[in-house]
C-alpha cells in the first residue's frame, strides 16, 4: 500500500487537514537552558517572538522565520533548537531516574532535555556514528551540561556490558522518517515501500541487544519519527510479546496535542502509545510509547576507582581554586585530558568518548583550560569580562580575534555576553587572546 492511501485510510475525515499542511512553514522550537537562566530573564533577553509549547516545560515555539543559529544567547548555550514535535516524546515520560541511556543520542534533543528535567540524574549519551557522536558532544558542551556523558559504542556493547544498569533507556530509534516529509525532501525521496520492514527489522535488532541495559522495573521510551505502523505499533507489540513489557500511560499533559495510537489490530492499550501529528499541533510527525520492563531490580553497582594521581589533582585543583568557586568533587583522567564527572559515572563500566565536563590538560607546570570549563563553569569564574549585545568586541570575540580587556584582571578569564559566559580567554596586558574554539567560531 502506498503511502498516499496508508495515511488517507488512517486519518479519515482529518486526511485534508493533514495534507494541507504541507503548505504551511515548518514549525520551529528550541529549549530553554533552564541550568544557566531562569525562562522569565530569557524571555526578557531574547529578540524574537515565540510562544511557549504547552506541553514542554521551558519550551518556546519560535514565532519568525530568522535564523537564530549565530545568536550571541545560542553561542552562550542559553537555548538548544528542537522540533516541537520531537519534544513531545520527552514530555510524556513520567519520570527519568538515576541512570538514564539514551542509546541513539545524535544530535542530542533528548538527551538534553532529560538532563534539563532531573539535574540530579546521570545521562549516557550514546551514538554508534562516530561523526554523529563528535556532533552530539559538541551540543552537550555547548550548553555546559555536568550531568551528561558520551559514548560512541554498539547497542550489544551496552546490553553486555551494562547488565541491569539504567533506570530509564530512551530509544529514538532510525526509522523510514514519513513525519519529516513536510520538512526535509530527503526523507520524500529515501521512501520506498520496502523500507518500513527494513527498518522494523533493525529496530528489533537494536532493541533486543540493549534492553539487558535496563533494569527490572526500568522505563523505556520508544519513539520515532514515522507514521508506518510496523515501526510503530507493530514495535510496541513486539516489546510486550517477546520482552514482557507493560505499556504505562503517558503523562496527561500530551494527550491534547497527539492522538493515541492504532488499535484495532493490537489492542485497547495501545491507545496509550501516542502520534504527534502536524494537523493536530505544530511540529512534525512523531510515535512514541513509554513501558516498563518485567520484574523488581535487586541490581547493586559499584563504583569503578579513578586512576589520576594525587600530584595530578594538586595541580588541577590549584589552578581550579585560584580561578573558580565551583566546587568540583570527583575528576577522572580520559586520555590526556581531565574531566568532572558525575558521581554515578563510574557506577557505568564503558569505555567514554567524554566522561563529563572536559577541564582540560596539564602541559609541564601548566594546566590549559578546555572550552567546556567555561561552558559549565564559567558563571563562577572570578575574573570575567561581560559585553553587552551591542559591543562591538562581541562579534570580534566570535569571529575568534582578540579583543582589548576594559574590567578584566590578568590572566584566565570568562567572556560573557549580559552576564552569560560564551568561552574563555586570557588577559595580558590588556589584550584578551581568545581561546573561542575554532569550530565554533562565526565568519565574516
């Protein structure tokens, strides 16, 4: 069946309403750093217009077509872009836990707006494309989140390594993409009508090698981003069939915004597994189910010993304590670079791509801060320079050039834009050598 019949025979009377938004605009949100500003002083700082997503705690709908990417506040990590229909699947789930696996993190929506919701939580972001991964780490430190780590490893690594490990597994998994039709022609073009089963086929896979990383009792988030029922139901089935999932109700905050799921073939219940559809709420299309796996844990984890000599956290801490307040408790050693952790890091026995938040490396007698200091950090940084929307030393920062210290001391120091830090520098004699990293940086 094709997909033009598939989607009229599923919506009825509202197949109209859906076909006719694909002559509207896409819909476009973002979230709201609710670690580094309070919405209501972000709402006052921020220049365009939105509206806030009922349904997404410290979610605004962006209300101008404006490409906000090169905003001062975004390369500040106050706000991170995200369809509003992807942030329904986050919202519907009850609560995250202590340990939490988002297991296809890339490009990261998920995984930060569970670190938003429980501060307390551990995050592991996984993503088994390197490249992709390399881009979900740079959001992560971007916003300067300290309770988040990344991976890059296999979901049968996860399973077999990580028995009985996570309270929460999110799984957005890859899918034949029909809700991002209205948005992305790539998606339009890749369909075929094979390509359903295929991905059913490889969401099976994935999923059967990964949930031994759940624990009893565990929560596990399905979602993606397709209509076609054998990746979505029909997936949701199989969980409860195979695995002796239960599906659990979504929170009630989502319901009038998503449709619940097809049930004449599987079911009463599946009324509790949702879809997000355009013609309903704007955003793009989006399935998702929350269950929870059989059983009571009686899992306990130890703790994996860091290996960083006492000299080393001497001199780490000694530049920490000259330059910051923070109080940063537990740091581990990842190839030449330091990193903070979380406390329940090393309750998780892989192999990380970024255990934490990256410090930076000693050199000799001296110790060079990362950009990722500043992104989490940097707001207890003693010595800073702050630069208002209109200076112009803020484009020459971003542009990665030096610029001439008005209030700054010598030596290591925050840049910051309305008192919202942007990254590092160093102030000698005068002058502050930008320490932007390159990759960031914006071009004239």
């Amino acid at each position: 069946m094709g997909y033009t019949e598939r989607m009229r025979r599923l919506l009825g009377d509202r197949y109209d309403d859906y076909l006719a938004t694909f002559d509207e605009p896409p819909a476009r949100a973002f979230l709201i750093n609710t670690r580094k500003i309070e919405e209501a002083d972000f709402d006052a700082l921020f220049s365009f217009p939105t509206t806030p997503v009922p349904y997404a705690p410290a979610a605004r709908r962006l209300l101008s077509e404006t490409k906000v990417g090169s905003d001062p506040l975004h390369a500040a990590g106050l706000f991170y872009m995200q369809d509003p229909g992807a942030m329904s699947a986050l919202a519907a789930l009850p609560e995250n836990g202590e340990r939490v696996l988002d297991v296809a993190a890339a490009p990261g929506g998920k995984t930060i707006a569970a670190a938003l919701a429980s501060p307390s939580s551990f995050i592991l972001a996984n993503e088994i494309n390197f490249s992709r991964a390399k881009i979900l780490l740079q959001n992560v430190e971007r916003l300067g989140l300290t309770n988040v780590a990344v991976s890059s490893l296999t979901p049968t690594d996860l399973g077999k390594y990580c028995p009985e490990t996570f309270d929460t597994l999110i799984a957005d998994l890859p899918c034949s993409g029909e809700g991002m039709f209205r948005k992305e022609e790539a998606a339009r073009i890749a369909w075929n009508e094979n390509i359903g089963a295929m991905n059913a086929a490889r969401q099976k896979e994935i999923l059967d090698a990964v949930l031994p990383a759940l624990k009893k009792g565990g929560t596990l988030l399905y979602s993606t981003c397709t209509y076609a029922a054998e990746e979505d139901e029909a997936i949701v089935d199989y969980l409860i069939k195979k695995h002796g999932m239960r599906l659990l109700s979504p929170k009630a905050e989502i319901l009038p915004f998503t449709a619940s799921g097809i049930s004449e073939s599987f079911g009463e219940d599946f009324e509790k597994t949702r879809r997000f559809y355009p013609h309903i709420a704007p955003g793009e299309g989006q399935f998702f189910a929350v269950l929870q796996k059989e059983g009571e844990s009686l899992t306990h984890l130890r703790s994996i010993p860091a290996k960083v000599s006492v000299n080393e956290i001497k001199r780490i801490r000694s530049f920490l304590d000259a330059h910051l307040t923070a109080e940063i408790s537990s740091i581990v050693k990842q190839g030449e670079s330091y990193y903070a952790t979380h406390p329940l890091s090393r309750t998780v026995p892989v192999r990380y791509l970024s255990e934490g938040v990256r410090l930076g490396e000693l050199k000799g007698d001296r110790f060079l801060p990362h950009q990722n200091l500043f992104t989490a950090y940097g707001d207890t940084f003693l010595n800073k320079e702050d630069l208002a929307l209109d200076d112009p030393r803020l484009a020459s920062y971003l542009y990665g050039e030096e610029i001439p210290a008005l209030s700054a001391k010598e030596g290591y120091l925050a840049v910051c834009v309305c008192g919202h830090v942007l990254g590092g520098g160093k102030n000698t004699d005068g002058r502050i050598k930008n320490h932007y990293p390159k990759g960031l940086r914006l071009y004239k």
